[in-house]
C-alpha cells in the first residue's frame, strides 16, 4: 500500500508498465482464454461503462461486488492464523482449499448463466487482489482510471445533500471543513494503490481510462478484447443483455472546473503527480492572494 494521503485448471487455473503508458496484452493462451476477468474501480469511477462493454461479450458471466476476492482474502488469513503462519507462504493446503471455495462459487455463476467465463467489478483493495492472483495466476485485471475533476464531480453529483458513501468517511472526517479536499485525498489514496499494484504486476494487468471509452471507443475495445484474449464484440446487443449507452466527452468530468484553493498543497501535489503518470492534464495552482 503506498503511502500517500490517506487520514490517520483452464476454467480458473506482456510489457513492463512504464511510468505513464499501460501494460500490453500477454500472448493468448489456453489457459489465459479462460482466465476471470476482473474490473478493478474505486467508486464513482465509471465502472458502468466498462461493466456494461464486458457484458455485452457472449462468453463473459459479468457480477459485480460478490464478495469473493476479499472472500479469499479472509479465508487465506484464517488459514495463516490456524497453520501457526502470520507471515510467509501459505499452506498448499491453504491454497488448495481457499481455490475450491472460489471456484465452487465461480462454476455456479457460469452455470446460471451459460458462460464460460467470469468476469468481476471489484473495488481496488491491493491485498485482496494479490491473494487472488496468488491463487490464480492467470487473472487477467483490468485497472480503471478515471481523472480526479471527474471522481470528484461524480458523487457530488449522485449525492447533493451530502457524501455518504462510507467509503468516503475516513476522509471525510480528516478533511471535515472541504469536501473537495476529503474526495481528493481519496482519489490520490485509491488511484496510488491501484498505480502500484498495476506496476508490481504488468503481465497481469491492462490501464483503462473511464475517458478513454468516450473519446477512443473502438480503440479501447480492440485494446482490452486483445488482452482478454477474447474475440470482438458485435455491435448489437446480446439477446436479453441490454447495451448501456457510453459516456460522453462531457459526461466524464475530466474538464470540470473545482476549487482548488480548498485543496491542501500537499495533496494537491500528490493529485497532480498521478494525474501526470497517467497522461490526464494537472490540476491548476491555486490563485495568488
């Protein structure tokens, strides 16, 4: 986890990611075909969209927020504390076990829906998804950006009494007098994470930009079909999976204006710092006086 502003088996059996380009697509394989698929987003970051290309794929059984990743996690923790190892490898009878409880779970959504593959949204929670791939090594991520301006509009936007989301409430708290501030914080927190768990796995992951699926659709489609290992997506509907309309340009927020007096200057030294590795425009200084 980085340390920046933050308050206080075929059915589950590349490029080195440079400083402010994404990972490229790993050879298909047998293997990699069927490999999950999982979306990582932080909330209020577009994952709709994304969500709603992926189902569109006849092959892809698409669930979002099951549970099963930080599942893992807590399973594999409770087979460290009963093996006597706080730290260090697992058991092979830790990962065995913690695999046939995911994939148990796995098999039963593909056979519901009559698909041979499963695709998750899943918020970014770095531990969770390292002990993921740990058990599943050809897991294929999808690591979704969306620029500060936009994650900030947006649960302002769905939420005009106020931030709820308790996502959002260790922030929040930290930063009680501007809510620009606290939703900055936790941008920077949630994109640093995901940044670096991208970076320590690059054969594993593809950068997706929310912005980048309106302004380069087809593009962007090409590029994470091919690292799916997946064939194109027709441009009609599947029968009985309604196509969800694609942002706008100006549906992304990424040209909003926000008030970044309110933003404190270390973190709005971090938000810029991100925002440059992942080729969005930085945040403007604050006026003088």
């Amino acid at each position: 986890m980085r340390p920046v502003a933050r308050p206080g088996s075929s059915l589950l059996g590349g490029t080195q990611v440079a400083r402010d380009r994404p990972a490229g697509p790993a050879a298909p394989g047998d293997a990699t075909r069927n490999a999950p698929v999982i979306v990582l987003a932080p909330p209020y970051g577009g994952a709709s969209p994304l969500g709603s290309l992926l189902a569109r794929h006849p092959d892809l059984a698409c669930t979002a927020g099951t549970g099963l990743l930080p599942l893992c996690e807590q399973a594999m923790a409770t087979w460290r504390n009963a093996d006597s190892r706080p730290s260090g490898q697992p058991s092979a009878l830790a990962s065995a076990s913690t695999r046939a409880l995911a994939a148990s779970i796995i098999t039963s959504i593909l056979a519901r829906e009559g698909k041979r593959r499963w695709a998750e949204i899943a918020a970014p929670s770095p531990r969770a998804a390292q002990t993921f791939l740990r058990l599943y090594p050809q897991t294929r991520f999808l690591c979704l950006y969306r620029a500060c301006q936009g994650a900030i509009r947006a649960p302002l936007d769905a939420s005009r009494w106020g931030i709820t989301d308790p996502a959002f409430a260790p922030f929040t708290a930290a930063y009680p007098a501007s809510t620009v501030a606290s939703l900055t914080a936790y941008w920077v927190t949630a994109t640093g994470n995901l940044l670096d768990f991208e970076r320590e796995h690059p054969q594993s992951c593809l950068r997706v930009r929310f912005e980048d699926l309106a302004r380069t659709p087809h593009q962007t489609t090409e590029n994470i079909m091919a690292f799916l290992s997946l064939a194109g997506i027709n441009d009609h509907a599947v029968p009985g999976q309604g196509s969800q309309p694609q942002p706008t340009p100006q549906d992304t927020g990424s040209e909003v204006d926000i008030p970044v007096h309110l933003i404190p200057p270390g973190i709005l030294a971090q938000a810029n710092d991100l925002l440059r590795q992942l080729s969005y425009p930085a945040l403007p200084a604050p006026p003088i006086g």
